[in-house]
C-alpha cells in the first residue's frame, strides 16, 4: 500500500506505514543524508499491570498546532531539513503502533536530536489523552516517562 | 456565551462534553472557576492546585487571564501522548 503524503503532521485513527513515511520525506530535498525514526507502540505492562487495550483521545485543531509548532521549532533549531509528526487515536491494541516521529537532516546528528527533541516535547506540550484497560478497568493515564 | 469542554478525566468527572456560561462581555478565568465549582467542585479544586491546563481558543493561559463572550475555554488534564 503506498500512502500520499497529505500533511507533516497528522493525527489519525488508522494505522501508518513507517517505510511509506520514510520514503515521502526523502522526497522534501536530496540533500537528506540522514534520517532517524521514533516509533512508539502500544505495550502490554504498565505499572506491573497488565493492559488489554488502550485508547487515545485528543483536543481537535489544538493538537494538530501543537505538532506543528514542533516540527516547525524542530527545523529551526535543531537544523534539519524535515520533519513528520503522525499520532493515532482511538483503540489501539497492544503492538500496533501509536506515534511515529521522522527526523531528516543533512547528517545523523542533529536528525538524532531534533528527533528525541520532538517526542520529549510531543509528551509535554500535545493535548493527547491515554486511556488503558486493565482486568480491573479503565484508567486516564495522568502521568508518562 | 462562554463555551467551557472538558476532556478525557475532566469529562468523566462532569459527565459532559462541553456547557455554556452567559458570564456578560467580559470575566476572569477565576470568576469562570467560581462558576464551575457550584456544580462540579471537585474542578474548581484542581484548577486551584493546578492539575489542570486551561486553553482559551487553543492557547494555554493563566488564571488571572481575562475570557470574553464567544471564547472557547478547554479544561485539559495533565497529557499523556505519545507511548
């Protein structure tokens, strides 16, 4: 399945295609030399309990400025060259994936900073909400790593 | 009208999604705390300690900020995207 990049930063209920994201930002310059990717997915222990599902939630408009305004400071900052911010939200099951992170500069160092920068940043500052089922209900998470 | 929405914790807490407050042209996010806490205490409480990040038409914002008719004001939890 090949998918058109429509936005840098997308929130999205289906899921992504990591090597399809890579492949698009390769096409933002050739001068890209060096591309890192975060991907976070959905693990099945959190706080010695087990999880069955989890589900995200997430202040419409907001959110999406909020990632924009990262990959924008990310660019600027970090001096790279692109940057692609993709969230999911609803029901995601344990192993899927929940947020991808692509960093693209000239060389590996400042790809590998923006990089950890804007997931650091996406935690702090995005309004997004997770909400986990375990055997003895369901939980707002209040606070991550 | 000012437009409050309440989201993922705070929309268990309230049972809503979003309510309206006629609060004249022109209040203070304090006096529209006031007002929240008649019927739900418990928010008025954490925006107080804040444990809650306020946002007035998507900008977060103090509690001594001034919100006026039409604005639209979001009671956010502390987030938790990302994995």
């Amino acid at each position: 399945m090949s998918t058109t990049l429509e936005s840098n930063v997308r929130i999205q209920r289906e899921d992504f295609v990591v090597t399809d994201e890579i492949e698009a930002i390769k096409r933002a310059s050739r001068n890209i030399g060096g591309i890192v990717t975060f991907l976070g997915t959905g693990r099945e222990l959190s706080k010695g309990e087990n999880i069955s599902q989890l589900n995200f939630e997430h202040y419409p408009k907001m959110a999406e400025k909020k990632l924009e305004e990262i990959r924008i400071k990310a660019i600027k900052d970090y001096e790279i060259i692109e940057m692609i911010i993709i969230h999911r939200i609803g029901e995601i099951d344990i192993g899927e994936n929940i947020v991808l992170i692509v960093a693209a500069g000239e060389h590996r160092k400042e790809a590998f900073k923006a990089c950890e920068w804007a997931i650091s940043e996406l935690k702090r500052t995005t309004p997004i909400w997770k909400r986990e089922t375990t055997s003895t209900g369901e939980v707002w998470v209040q606070d991550t790593p | 009208m000012i437009i409050v929405k309440y989201f993922a914790s705070l929309r268990s807490i309230t049972g809503k999604e979003e309510e309206q407050f006629n609060m004249g042209t022109e209040t203070t996010l304090e006096k529209l705390c006031n007002e929240l806490s008649k019927t739900a205490p418990k928010i008025g409480e954490m925006i107080r300690e804040k444990k809650v990040i306020i946002s007035v038409n998507m900008d977060v914002i103090q509690l001594d900020a001034i919100i006026k008719d039409g604005d639209e004001v979001a009671l956010l939890p502390p987030f938790s995207g990302g994995c």
